[in-house]
C-alpha cells in the first residue's frame, strides 16, 4: 500500500519534469535500477536512496500514522 503511493507519486513528479528515468537517476545521484525499481513498487528500497530521490522535487519522507 505504502509503495504504491510512493512509486506512483515518483512518477508523478518525473513526468511533470518532464524527466527521463535516466535524467533522474543522474540528477538524484542515484541508479537507474534503483530508479525503475522504486517506480516499480519494490518492497525493499533504501529509503535514504528514496529520500535522495525525492529530495529532487523538494519532498521529504515523513513517519504518518496510518489511515484506516
């Protein structure tokens, strides 16, 4: 659950940039793997690589209580 919307806003904010998978991984300063991954939904990610990711977009990853 939490992935989806982790990957999906990801996306989101790579095509609003009009970023390349591979733009992104090179300006985030991570691996394009990583990238294809974490848009994938992967359950194991790096979240301080998910956090370098977003910080791109001036996004930060924040504990949430979860919505039932």
């Amino acid at each position: 659950m939490c992935n989806s919307v982790i990957s999906s806003t990801l996306k989101a904010l790579r095509k609003e940039y009009g970023l390349t998978q591979v733009d992104l991984a090179m300006k985030s300063g991570v691996g394009l793997n990583f990238v294809r991954e974490l848009e994938q939904g992967k359950a194991t990610v790096r979240m301080d690589k998910v956090a370098q990711v977003f910080d791109l977009f001036g996004y930060e990853l924040v504990p949430q209580k979860k919505v039932k």
